[in-house]
C-alpha cells in the first residue's frame, strides 16, 4: 500500500509538471512550427541537418508507442526530450523526408495524450484545433498512395468521437464532420478507411433527422458506403473482416432512418436474401411482410411479396385452425353450442356432458344440464330426458325459473300421451302450476311466465267429467302418470 501510494503521488507531480511544460512548448514552439513552408522536407532547408538529427532522437522514444495512452510508458524527462526534437524535427521540415508523413502523426500522438491529461477547456481547445490542422496538413501534402484519404477519414473520426476526451464540446460539428466525411470518400474511394463507415452513417442518421440532409442525399451516401464495403469485402483478403464488422455495424445505425429514405424494390433487395431458409419462418414471413406494405410494396406488382403473403396465409390458416381445436377442447360448452345451433343434436349432447364432466363450477353445470334438458325435451322430443335434466338443473343452482319453465313447457308438449281429454286437461294445470312456481321463484322470468299463464290457465278440466270419474271434486289431488306428477283439480 505505502508502494502504491507513493506511486500515486508521483504520477500526480509528474502531471503537473506535464501540463507546465505542454504550456510553455505550445507557446514556444508554434512560431518556429510555421517558419519553413507547410510540406517544407529537410531537404528544403539550411537547418535541415539538425532537424533530422532531432527526428532520429525523437523517434528512439517512439519506439512502441502505437496509440497516443502509450506515451506514458515515457519517464518525464524522456516525454520532455521526445517532444522537443519532434518540435524541432517538424518545425524545420514538417513533410519529413517527403516518403513518410511520420511528423503529422507523431504530433498527433503527442497533442492527443496532453489533450487526454488535460484539465483546463481552453487548453484543451487548442490541443485539439492543432490535432485537427496537422491532419489537414498531411492531407495537403501527400497526394499519393491514398494518404489524403486517410488523413481525412482519421480527422472526421476524431471530430466525431473527440479524440477520446470526456468533453463532448470537443466534437467537432456535424456540419463540419459532414464536410470533411464527403471529402474523405471522394478522395479515398474504395480506399476508405474501414473506421470511416461507422462516424458517417450517425453524421447522416443525426443530419436527416434534424431535416438537415434531404433523404436523396442520405440515400446516396449509404449506397457509397456500402459499396466501399463490398469492394474490400471482396478484393481486401487482409481487412475484409474489419469492413464485414463495419458494414454491419453502419448499416444497423441507417436502419434508423432506412424506411423513411427507402422505397420498395430497396426493402425487397433487403430481405430476399434472408429468406432462404426462413420460408416457413411465420415470425419472418409476418414482419416481412408489414415492412414491405409499409414501404408501399404491392402484392400485385411484386411477386416476392405475393409468395410471402400465400405462405402466411397457409400458415395462419393451419394456426387458427389448431387454436380452434383447442379452444374448442378447453371449451366444450361452445362447441356444443355451436353443434346445437347447427342441427346436431347428439354432438352438442355429449359436448355438453363433456362440459359438465371437466366443470367444477355448480352453477355451470346446472346451465348445461339445461341446455340437455331442452335438447332432449324440445328438439328429440325425449320429454322424460328432458324433465331429468332440467330437475338435474335445479339442484345445482338454486331460484332459478328457467328449468320451472322448461318443464311446464314439457308438460304440455306431453300431454297429447295422457289418454282421455280431462288427463290432458290435468297436464295443462300442472304446466300452469310450475309457471306460477317459477316467477315467483325467479323474477327474472316473470313475463315469460305471465305470457304462459294467459295462454294455457284457461285449459281446465271438467265438474262433470271429475265426478263422474269416481266423485273427484276441485281440490282432490290427481296423479298424472303421463308426465310422472300429481295436481290439484281446479275446474
């Protein structure tokens, strides 16, 4: 612990003796920086001897150094020597020998790190404004081997991910960033940096977004960026998998965009070549589909999409159909109404038992016992059926009219099966009778009942008939064998 901590304390001081020193070489040494021309080599000057030394000392230091974050491998005083030859080196021949722009990128790495430790935002402003002229004069300068292309493309990336920094005002603006990505790939072509692909399309999505860039644009540049990608995915053995990465990874932030720069024959270009091994795929076929209408795609003019639609509609048809029976399995009391209102009687009956058998709710089964009473008893004129059920009925749910009803119904369908007209007549008055049993059970059914009552209370039996069938006066109880019950004789 006590090691770390003087480690620490160490590694503050030398921060702070960093920044003193980035200070006093910023001010120093930028009037010298400009003193020879722009793409000056050591050739071009008097004093190019001793630049050359200096390049030969600075570049012992930069040794390993791949990315600016390895600078601190350097002790102070090495990080001091290493940085004032380098500005010794390009202040007297910025373009180096003229082969290698090693002074642009070197000062980079340099300016890139002091901006990293860097607290102070106005200094960290002009570290930055520096990183973005060195690259603008590696571009000017080497116009060979596609270094312009890079300089640029590298210059856009830093503008558009700040080198780095926490800061994000040292982005640069995407009006700029737009300016100098357009470049880059005019310039680069095919050449384009990989690093590139990723930066443009969020320049673009973000410029299209804010009604920046009209879609003809965006569509243009996404084209040319894929078109890069493709040309080095197919003749770039040594990055083709840095642009596979790249174009996958671009074209997923155009996707944000896509169906508002896009019509139909793009989507259509899009999803073919996934659909190989997803024909049957209904999650594929489904979004597929609602992506192409979307994009005003017609199944009349585009035979793709009429394929996709004739394999959903299979597939949802055999689903539906599977859910149906299903359903149908978990619900049998709607199949078996379904069977009832289609004229089948006997499926609806063993439905309905099914129904009853899987229910545990009481009052459900007395409901499907009532329907089997009214099958049974009005539509297979199984009059005895039907009263066992409807009586089945009402003990499992009790104040219920309906079965009361059912029954007097029943009665009277029966009584034409109880002989003599003063048995039917009987029949009629126990009809009556439940009517009158169930309204005042069941108020739900009151005029129902009331309606039966006025039509059928007037069929009485005989005075003279009940006397003369053993002295049976109004009041005696009469047994009505027909329809298994008893009643009162009212004349």
């Amino acid at each position: 612990m006590v090691l770390q901590t003087k480690i620490q304390l160490a590694m503050k001081k030398f921060g702070k003796v960093l920044k003193s020193i980035f200070a006093l070489a910023l001010l120093l040494g930028m009037a010298n920086m400009s003193s020879y021309a722009q793409c000056g080599k050591f050739n071009d000057s008097p004093e190019g001897g001793s630049a050359l030394k200096a390049h030969s000392v600075y570049r012992t230091y930069m040794s390993g150094i791949t990315n600016p974050e390895d600078l601190s491998k350097l002790k102070e005083e090495d990080f001091k020597i290493a940085f004032d030859n380098w500005k010794a080196a390009y202040g007297t021949a910025p373009a180096a020998d003229g082969k290698r722009p090693a002074h642009w990128r070197d000062g980079r790495k340099f300016y890139t790190y002091m901006l990293m430790n860097e607290t102070d935002d106005a200094k960290k402003e002009e570290y930055f404004d520096t990183i973005l002229r060195l690259y603008d004069e590696e571009q000017a300068c080497y116009k060979t081997k596609g270094l312009p292309s890079y300089a640029l493309g590298r210059k856009a990336f830093d503008m558009f991910y700040g080198l780095g920094a926490e800061d994000a005002k040292l982005r640069g603006t995407y009006d700029a960033m737009t300016e100098v990505l357009a470049e880059a790939i005019k310039v680069g072509g095919n050449a384009t940096e990989y690093i590139v692909l990723d930066p443009y399309a969020r320049v673009v999505v973000y410029q299209f977004t804010n009604e920046k860039m009209d879609k003809e644009t965006a569509r243009a540049i996404h084209g040319k960026l894929n078109e890069i990608a493709d040309y080095n995915i197919a003749n770039n053995a040594q990055l083709k998998a840095q642009f596979e990465f790249a174009k996958d990874r671009m074209n997923k932030v155009f996707a944000q965009i896509e169906r508002n720069i896009f019509d139909c024959d793009y989507f259509i270009n899009k999803i073919q070549p996934d659909f190989p091994g997803n024909e049957d795929n209904p999650e594929f076929l489904k979004n597929s589909i609602t992506i192409l209408k979307q994009q005003g795609c017609d199944a009349a003019s585009s035979p793709f999409l009429a394929d996709l639609e004739s394999r959903w509609k299979k597939y949802a048809d055999e689903e539906n159909r599977k859910r149906q029976e299903e359903f149908e399995r978990n619900n049998p009391d709607v199949m078996a109404k379904k069977l009832r209102d289609a004229g089948d009687y006997k499926g609806a009956l063993a439905k309905y038992q099914e129904a009853i058998d899987k229910e545990e709710d009481a009052e459900k089964q007395g409901l499907y016992y009532y329907r089997i009473a009214e099958i049974k008893g009005k539509k297979l004129r199984d009059f005895n059926g039907g009263i066992s059920n409807a009586n089945k009925a009402l003990k499992l749910r009790s104040g219920w009219g309906l079965p009361h009803i059912l029954i007097g119904d029943l009665y009277i369908q029966k009584s034409k099966s109880c002989g003599d007209a003063f048995l039917q007549k009987c029949a009629y008055l126990a009809a009556v009778d439940k009517y009158r049993y169930a309204k005042s059970l069941d108020p739900s059914v009151a005029e129902k009942a009331n309606d039966k009552i006025g039509k059928f209370a007037g069929t009485r039996p005989d005075k003279d008939t009940a006397f003369m069938r053993g002295g049976l006066k109004e009041g005696d109880t009469v047994q009505v064998s027909c329809i298994g019950t008893s009643v009162k004789l009212r004349f």
